[in-house]
C-alpha cells in the first residue's frame, strides 16, 4: 500500500456521494490520504487507485493534464467540461440518468493541470475476464453485442468501449450490463451512431478480446450484431472491409484455409528461405523452436542445420499440415505465440518467421518479447519494412478502399531496440531486394 502526499487543493466537488462518503471525502486532501493501490497499469496521462478503506472500496482516477485536442473535443461536444474529470463524471451521470449501469461518481476535483475523479466499484466482473474464464455462452455474447449497439443508438458515443470496460452482473438467473472508462465518450441525440465511431468502438472491442479463447466466427458475429442493433446493418460490409485482422490463427482453422497456405507459392518460399539462412547463427544440436510454425515449411531446413526442433502454432489446421504433407516428424505443442508455456531461457534459439507483420506494434513487441524469454542464446525473425515500394502500394490500396490495414510494418531500429531491452543484440540481417521488397530478416544473438 502507498499514501499519496496531498497536494493544495483548489476545486472539489461532491456528486452522489452518501453520508459516509461526505465525511470521508470531505476534500481532496483527505481523499489522498486515503490508504491505496494501484488499480491499473499508469500510463503518462493518467493513473487509476484502489482505495480501500473499513471495508469499502472505491477507485480514483487522477489525470495528469487534459490533452490541448481533450479540451477542444470537451469544449465542442456534449456534456461540455473543462477537464477529462469533469466528462468523465457528466458522461457517467448521463448514462445513469438513461438507466444504463456506470459506476456511481462520488467526486471530482482539479488541482492546477491535474484532474481527478472518484467513483465507487461497478458491481459484476469485467467481460474480459469471464472470456478468459470460458464463463461466456453465446446468450451472454448476443446480449453484450445488442447492449453495445443499443448504447450507441441511443447516442452515447463510447469510442474506448472494450472487454475490459463492460462489465456483466449476475443475479439468478439474469445478468446485467454495465460499462466504465468514460472520459472520451460524447452524448448526443438518439439515432444511427456515425460510422466512424462504431468501426473505433469494433477496432478497439476487438484488439481486447484477440488474445481469449474467443472463436472467429463468435468475433465476427459480434461485430455484425454491433452494427445491426446501433443502425449500421446496411453499412456492415463496409464497416467489416475496415476492420483489422484480429485472429490470425484461429482463421486458419475454417475449411480449406490452412491447405490454400500450406501449398501457397513455391518459388519464393525457396527464395525466403535462402534469406533466412544467409542470417542464421544456429548450431549442431541447438534446440530450437519453430513459433508459430505454420505448415511446418522450416523443418527440412532446421533439421538440415542438425537442429532439434520444437513445433508451435496457436491453429490446430496448421499442425495437421505438417502431418498431411509429409513433413519429417518433430514434436508440436498448440500454443499462441504471445503466451507460450516455456520456462525462461529453456530452448537455444527462436524463430519468428512471417508473423510480426500480422500484428499492431504493441502485440509485435509482445511477440518479440516472448521470443526472446525463452530463447537462451539467439533469436532469429522477419518482418515487413515500411520503408519499401511494396508496403506503400498495400497502404495506398487500403487507403483508397477505405479499409484498415492487415499488413504492419517494423524498421529493424525497432526490432533491435525491443530485442536489445531483453538482452539480444544485432547478430546480422538481409533484405531481399530492400526498400522495393518489403520482407527483411534479423538474427539477434545474446550477449
């Protein structure tokens, strides 16, 4: 536990705080002082406390400065506020005073830049953690679709809605919805939601469910019901043509897909692997594993450097292949490549190849990381360069149909940076005719 110091305070203002909160949270100060925890990870604007207290919980948001774009969003939109506090308490009393769960606002308060907001728990558990508990059947999936669409219709624009921000209460045999993490929402007049928030609203909902045991098929209804219920029915193709690819494995797992991949085109296959081994700082012996390894297309060359390998990929499909087209045995473990169940430093090497590009930055550097976990001595991987006539053709493509890309970039700077924060340095790297084509290798050997 830690205590704050309190600073000066100059604005607090209670909401719908009950006695015994009046006399508690008389002020800012004594609302610091509070014993407290973190409650979420901190990021530069903002730090969410626990604060506990004679067996009462109730959470803090203190934000450091509200953004000059912030200001101009809250002085333009409704409810108008001055800071992210205030929109965040005017949001949450809207949504109430609609009859939609939030979490009841006890306080705000400014003192100088800061901001700060205090409300009590959300009763329930957040979606997320009921999909990573497998405690959500298609009723409760159907439910929280319907309920995010009909928030937007009912014109509260909620563009950080995520698994992490709905929360589902059950009472018998009954359930309800509530949601929290409003300062970026708006309220306007009932009607048809613009697309472009609902596609953020799916962009942003989506990203948070990529890494549960959340079916593509279910993701996919998901989103369509979002748009159906919000208004958007007949712009649902549109809406899903600019949506990321979210589920890279699971997608390999629907009828015919994993066999399309694994007889794709045989020459640059031939052409990749010759790249891959100009970079390769394996040894006779090494144990190395393959993740995710697709089609099993780098076993031959793994097992010709006199290799042991270990097989990974997160799409049962892709295993079988390896199987169905004669590829040399080695052991194969289904396991997601961002979580893999290996202990630290238990494998000579790992290889990441063609599946950075398929990730946003933040998973690639997750990926990246977990690679480098394991692996004791080197890690080898590719990804697509932006700087490259290709990865600008792709981007101009998406750009003209208006659709999000499914194709991310990485400059080796990048890579080395993330590989060297975890003890790996630039052993050696090629380019297949580079800054035209976009595939680059890099091979990182720890110091």
């Amino acid at each position: 536990m830690t205590t704050i110091l309190p600073p000066v305070p100059t604005t607090w203002q209670l909401l719908e705080a009950d006695d015994d909160e009046r006399r508690r949270f008389a002020d800012l100060a004594a609302a610091l002082r509070v014993p407290n925890e973190p409650a979420a990870p901190p990021n530069r604007l903002r730090r969410v406390l626990r604060l506990v207290q004679d067996g009462r919980t109730w959470f803090l948001k203190i934000f450091e400065h509200t953004q000059f774009k912030n200001r101009l969003h809250f002085a333009f939109s409704a409810p108008r506020a001055r800071d992210d506090a205030a929109r965040e308490a005017a949001v949450t009393q809207a949504l109430r005073a609609g009859g939609i769960e939030a979490p009841r606002p006890v306080a705000i308060g400014r003192d100088g830049p800061r901001s700060y907001y205090l409300c009590a728990p959300l009763p329930g558990a957040p979606l997320a953690e009921l999909l990573a508990q497998g405690r959500v059947d298609d009723r409760i999936a159907r439910a929280v679709a319907e309920f995010c669409g009909d928030v937007l219709r009912r014109g509260f624009l909620l563009p950080d809605l995520s698994a992490d921000h709905v929360f589902v209460r059950r009472e018998l045999a009954f359930f309800h919805l509530g949601v929290l993490d409003l300062h970026n929402g708006t309220v306007q007049e009932p009607g048809v939601p613009p697309l472009a928030v609902a596609i953020r609203l799916l962009r942003r909902f989506l990203r948070s469910i990529r890494a549960l045991p959340v079916p593509y098929d279910r993701a996919l209804r998901f989103a369509v019901r979002v748009l159906r219920t919000a208004g958007l029915g007949e712009q649902t193709r549109t809406a899903m043509h600019r949506l990321p690819t979210l589920f890279t494995a699971t997608r390999y797992d629907r009828g015919g897909k994993s066999g399309e991949y694994a007889e794709r085109n045989s020459a640059r296959s031939e052409r990749e692997l010759a790249l891959l081994r100009s970079v390769w700082p394996g040894r006779d012996g090494e144990l190395v594993l393959d993740s995710p390894c697709g089609a099993g297309r780098l076993l031959p060359m793994l097992q010709g450097h006199g290799h042991r390998v270990l097989q990974a990929d997160a799409s049962f499909s892709m295993l079988q292949e390896t199987r169905r087209h004669g590829v040399a045995a080695a052991p194969a473990l289904l396991a997601d490549a961002l979580r893999l169940p290996f202990a630290d430093r238990s494998v000579a090497g790992v290889v990441l190849f063609r599946f950075l590009h398929h990730l946003p930055d933040d998973l690639a550097e997750e990926a990246i990381a977990e690679a480098c976990r394991i692996a004791d001595r080197f890690v080898v991987l590719s990804f697509f360069h932006p700087c490259s006539t290709h990865h600008w053709q792709r981007r101009l493509r998406d750009l003209l149909a208006r659709r999000a890309s499914r194709r991310f970039a990485l400059t080796l700077g990048t890579v080395a940076a993330i590989c060297r924060a975890h003890g790996l340095a630039l052993h050696a790297h090629a380019a297949e005719f580079a800054f035209v084509k976009d595939l680059w290798v890099a091979a990182f050997v720890r110091g």
